[in-house]
C-alpha cells in the first residue's frame, strides 16, 4: 500500500492513524482523535482493525523519513569511552544540529559518520543501507560528504580554480583530460553556476588566500556542493566568524539546505536556534535531549549542562 503522506504529516515523519484512514477514504472528524476503537471509522473498519494495526506498525517501522540513522553507535580511545551508545536519527530534509558542551563527543560523531574513524560497536544506516563497513571515500560518492573533506580549499588558487578542482574529484562531475572541449565548458559553466549560488561570483578570480576569512567558508561549501551531498555534514561552521559573515553563512546553510539535509555542528546556539528544526544534545558522549530548540532549550539537564554545573 503506498501512502501518499500530506505535508505536516511528513515533516513530523510519521503516519498517524487519521491519515491511514484518511488514505483508504474512512476518515471522519472523530478520527483526528487518534483514540482506537472508538470512532464510527473505527466501527466500519472491525473486522479491519488488526489489519490497520499492523499497516500502521510497517509504516512507522519500516517506512521512514530518516536518511541517516545510528544505532549504539560507541567509539572508545584506549578506554576512555568519546561516543557511548548513540542512537542519531536525521530526518531527511531537515537541518538536525549537533549541540553540547567541549569534549562531548561532537566531532568524533562525525568522525564515525563519515568514516574517518571505525566505530568500536554499533552500525551506521545510511539511505537505507548500512554504511558501518564502507570507506569514508564510498560513503562521500554515495552523497554523504563532510564539508571540510575535500574543501582543503587550495590557499593558491582562485575560487573558480578550487571549485573546479572539487568538480574534478572522482566523487564529483566525471573529468577526463581527453574529454572534448565541451566537456571542460560544461565543468567551468558548473563551477560558476557553484560560485554564483555561494554569492561568490565577484570573487572568481581572487586567490582564496586573498578572500575574506567568512567568504573562504562560503568557497568550502561550494566545493563541497561540487560532490552533490545528499547529506551535508558541517563541523562549526561559523567557527571564527563575526557577525556579518555569521548572517551571511547562515542565509547560505538554509539555501543549500532546500534539496539536501544538513547535520551540523555549531557552538553558537543564535544560529542553531535559527536554523535546526531538530536539535540533539550530546554530553560525555551520550545523548542528553533531543527535540526542537525551544524543547531541548527548557530542558533542565540541558541547562545545567550548558551551565557548567553538570561537571563537564
Ligand atoms: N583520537 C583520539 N584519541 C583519544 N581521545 C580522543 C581522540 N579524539 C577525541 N578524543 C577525546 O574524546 C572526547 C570527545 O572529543 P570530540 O572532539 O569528539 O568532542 P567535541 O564534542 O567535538 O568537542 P569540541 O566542542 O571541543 O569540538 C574528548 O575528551 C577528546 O579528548
Ligand atoms: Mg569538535
């Protein structure tokens, strides 16, 4: 049975029984309820009941929105426990920051993530296939790409010259020196068409040394735009920045986040609050909360861990 999810249901990520029935054309006021067993849908479907359950079960189970999803992932460093037992779930097309205090454990999730580093248990699911024993070079081909992985964005180069060597990367647009000129057009068309949706365009030809520090930043997603990410995993990015510039990569993550997902790490909760739609908090390497801003912010473990009196 394929479900045509509306809108609000789907970016809850979940199918409520309302819907189901709506679906199958059994839908009644009473229904929106959600109570089992008491509505005149629920009297018409009886003998259905079971069925229902169980389609109901399958889609919340086994059809889901997340394109990511960690599962006990524990990573541990000569004994000493970084990320102990992880179960992350992103949603697709959401913007699903990454908070907590210095040493939680942050990094290393993206470590594990993206493969840099191997996990010491748990699996990693990826676009629905499991990815814990995929190189880090795979994972990035299958559009899981981190964002400074391939951006050592080359401090000689000019911005157009760094995002066409990033075009040129295995994971990126297929590149050939034997290719027909064509070809090559098509590669610098796409690189300008990269520069242009980073707000980049005046600075084409200026050597990414010479850039301003928070335009150097918006040259890093655009070269990791260049790989396509289906999931686009940024460690700090307004690490450094000041306001302006903060403004202007946080316009720049919401834009690029419209047909992608984007985890993130960032310190700096004006621009988590702006931007996520789902927060998870880690400390000491597990989670402490998860939900939107304004749950996970009245948390009181959450404030006492940001506070510092939750000792870490
Ligand atoms: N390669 C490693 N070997 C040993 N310990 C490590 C290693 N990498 C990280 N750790 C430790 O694991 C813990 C988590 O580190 P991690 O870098 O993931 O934290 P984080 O949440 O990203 O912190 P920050 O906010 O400071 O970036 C820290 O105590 C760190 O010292
Ligand atoms: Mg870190």
């Amino acid at each position: 049975m394929m479900l045509t999810k509306k809108s609000g249901a789907r970016r809850e990520g979940r199918i409520t029984r309302h819907d189901l029935l709506e679906e199958i054309g059994l839908a009644t006021r009473g229904d929106e309820s959600g109570s089992p067993g008491s509505s005149p849908a629920s009297t018409r479907l009886d003998g259905l009941w079971g069925v229902e359950y169980v389609v109901a079960y399958m889609t919340d189970h086994l059809v889901t929105d997340y394109l990511l999803e960690t599962h006990d992932l524990t990573k541990q460093f000569a004994g000493f426990v970084a990320v102990n037992g992880v179960s992350l779930r992103v949603r697709k097309g959401e913007i699903h920051a990454l908070i907590g205090p210095n040493g939680a454990g942050k990094t290393t999730c993206f470590n594990l993530i993206t493969k840099f580093l191997q996990p010491s248990s748990g699996s990693i699911v990826y676009a629905g296939r499991d990815i814990t024993r995929q190189s880090a070079g795979s994972v990035a081909r299958m559009g899981l790409v981190r964002s400074f992985q391939i951006s050592a964005v080359f401090p000689h180069l000019t911005a157009l010259e760094n995002v066409r060597l990033a075009l040129q990367q295995p994971t990126g647009l297929t590149f050939s020196f034997w290719k027909p000129t064509r070809v090559l057009d098509r590669l610098h068309g796409r690189a300008r068409e990269l520069l242009e949706a980073v707000g980049l365009s005046q600075y084409a030809d200026t050597i990414a040394s010479e850039m301003p520090y928070g335009r150097k930043r918006a040259l890093e997603i655009a070269t990791t735009l260049a790989l396509e990410p289906e999931l686009m995993l940024l460690d700090e990015p307004m690490a450094g920045m000041g306001h302006e510039d903060i403004a202007r990569v946080s316009d720049l993550i919401r834009k690029v986040s419209e047909n992608r997902t984007v985890l993130m790490v960032e310190h700096n909760l004006e621009v988590v609050a702006t931007l996520s739609d789902t927060i998870t908090v880690l400390q000491r390497g597990q989670i402490l909360a998860e939900g939107a801003y304004e749950q996970v912010s009245n948390d009181p473990a959450v404030r006492e861990a940001y506070m510092g009196t939750g000792g870490d």
